[in-house]
C-alpha cells in the first residue's frame, strides 16, 4: 500500500510496477483502462499510487476469477466424460 510519502509517482515508476511500456500505458489511459495521470503542469503528470495498486490487484482478481471458470469447466468435462464410461 501506498504511504503517505508515496501518494505520487512519475512514470518511470508507474513501468516500474506494472511492467508496461510508456505507449501501452497511454494506450490503456485512451481505452479508459488505465489510471489517468494528474496534470500538475504543461510537462509534469504523476499517477496516484493507490490507484495503479488497486488496478494492479483488480487485474489479479479478473485472472483469479479467469482461472476459476477454467478450473470448473475442466472439472464438468471431466464429469461428463466419466458419466459416458
């Protein structure tokens, strides 16, 4: 979690911690996707870092969830074949 320190961070660090490339961030931000960066001036935008933590942890939540439709959908193909044993 962000401390009180930290509620600001610049690009390079926002890459940083999610791993993405400058165009695929602003790329994500044109898609609504993406956090939208705060303007402090013609050549100055940060990100909050609690907002790219939350997108971080809802993008593990939307792979989890991925997951365990995949694992329950196994499972039933798996029932299904038994039951034609």
């Amino acid at each position: 979690m962000a401390t009180q320190l930290e509620l600001f961070i610049r690009l390079h660090e926002v890459r940083a911690r999610v791993g993405l490339s400058k165009s695929q961030i602003y790329k994500l931000i044109d898609l609504d996707q993406f956090p939208k960066q705060i303007k402090l001036g013609r050549k100055m935008s940060l990100w909050s870092a609690l907002e790219i933590e939350e997108w971080a942890k809802e993008k593990i939540k939307q792979r989890d969830e991925e997951l365990g439709k995949e694992n329950n959908d196994d499972e039933e193909e798996a029932v299904q074949w038994a039951k034609s044993l």
